[in-house]
C-alpha cells in the first residue's frame, strides 16, 4: 500500500494515499471568520471551494511552519451522508511517499479520544510513523459546518 509521510513538528505521519487526489505547494487561502479550531481557510480548487484544515494546529495547537516543503493535500472526505467532500489538508514536509504493508501497522497503545484520527504506528528508520485516519479527522459539528452549506466567498 502506498502512503504520503509528512510531518507534525518533529513526528512522522501517514496518509493512504488512495484517499490522496492532489498534492499542491502552500497557496493563500481565505480566511474562514468564527471558523471551528484547525480551519485555516478556504481556496478554489478547479472552480469549488474547498476548505482547509492546518493538521498542525489541529493537533500541536500552532500553525505549520511555511516551509517549501509544506503542502495543501487534497484529500477526499466521506461526508456524514455518504458523499464525497474534497478537504485540503496543510501538512509540514509531505514531499515523500512509502509503500508499505497495513500489516505494519500496530496499536500505539495509546487511546486519545480527543484526537481519534491518530491511528495505528509503524517503525522505520525515523522512529515511528503514525498513521492519520481521514474519516475520522473532523467532528461531525465541524464537519457538519463545512459541509452542510455551502462556503461563501466574501
């Protein structure tokens, strides 16, 4: 299985990258006013908006550093109706892609209810790699702001 690794400070981070559509440098984005924690903002991806979700300040409570490295991952997301939503997510150094088995994968051993998208870890030669599971990256109210209605563009 092939995966896109990226970074959350210094910690390494997974993706399937089946539910990868595009990978695209750190572009400005629209501010999103009274947005839920994490929102970064919104931009036009091939005519739609698609909101965008700063992995680092959703899980480190800080932006991600504007690097050349850093990225906007287009990612699809299963709404709670059963569509498919596009969602960007910013992610520091998410420039290399690994295949590896889902079999490497093993519990942390740690459960964390208020980050429930940090899924199973792997070793490699950095430490460990946690996998992030993007069906369970938004809670349904901020998901529901997101995708419910339509983002106006002001």
């Amino acid at each position: 299985m092939l995966f896109l690794q990226f970074q959350l400070g210094k910690d390494h981070y997974a993706l399937d990258s089946s539910q990868v559509v595009e990978v695209l440098p750190l572009l400005g984005l629209k501010r999103i006013p009274q947005a839920p924690a994490g929102v970064a903002g919104a931009f036009n991806y091939r005519g739609m908006p698609v909101p965008v979700i700063d992995l680092s300040e959703l899980a480190l409570c800080r932006p991600a550093r504007r690097h050349m490295s850093t990225r906007i991952i287009i990612v699809r997301y299963p709404g709670g109706d059963g569509t498919q939503h596009r969602l960007g997510l910013i992610a520091e150094k998410a420039t290399e892609t690994v295949r590896r088995d889902p079999a490497d994968f093993t519990d942390s051993g740690v459960s964390n209810n208020g980050a429930p998208y940090l899924g199973r870890v792997a070793s490699d030669a950095n430490g460990l790699v946690q996998w992030i599971e993007v069906d369970k990256l938004l809670p349904a109210a901020v998901r529901d702001v997101l995708f419910k209605q339509p983002l106006e563009w002001q």
